[in-house]
C-alpha cells in the first residue's frame, strides 16, 4: 500500500471515531498531495509525497516558533499537534 492510499485510509477511520483534529489535519495533507498532481498534471510518487510532507512539516515548525514567540500557545499547540501527525507519515530518521 502506497502512502497516499494509507492517508486516505486513515481519513476514512478518522471519520468514523469522528476525531476531528486528526481529520482536520490529514484533510489539509490530501490537499496539498492533490493540488501537487493538479499542478503537475500527474500521479504523485512516493518520494513526492514525502517531499510534501516534509514541507508541510517545516511550517509547522516555524508557525509554532512564531506563535511561542507571541506568546500564543494555544495556536501553538494546535501546530504541534498537527506537526505530530505529519511526523507520523515520514520515515524515522537516522
């Protein structure tokens, strides 16, 4: 099973516990994998995926780092979680 198949699952069972912060967030994934293969009018591979998670994440990353900085730790946290998730979808590193 391809990553982008395992996203897809794991929305359908998001839907079914009606977890709605994880839906939320792998909604916005399927987006940007969907929007990739709009813009480049083919299927996405594997490492694209990747790709696109990784950047997903980097932002994450820098809007927890501005919102910490604003003293906004509700948004925050909201990122964090969302990072998490993401992190869950790419390789382990070294």
């Amino acid at each position: 099973m391809n990553l982008k198949t395992q996203i897809q699952e794991d929305m359908k069972t998001a839907l079914r516990q009606k977890d709605v912060e994880r839906l939320t967030t792998i909604r916005l994934i399927l987006a940007a994998i969907k929007q990739f293969e709009i813009d480049e009018r083919s299927e996405v591979t594997e490492e694209r995926v990747y790709a696109i998670l990784e950047k997903m994440l980097k932002q994450r990353r820098e809007s927890i780092a501005q919102y910490t900085q604003a003293k906004r730790e509700d948004l925050a946290n909201k990122e964090r979680a969302e990072a998490e998730l993401i992190q869950a979808y790419l390789p382990q590193p070294l």
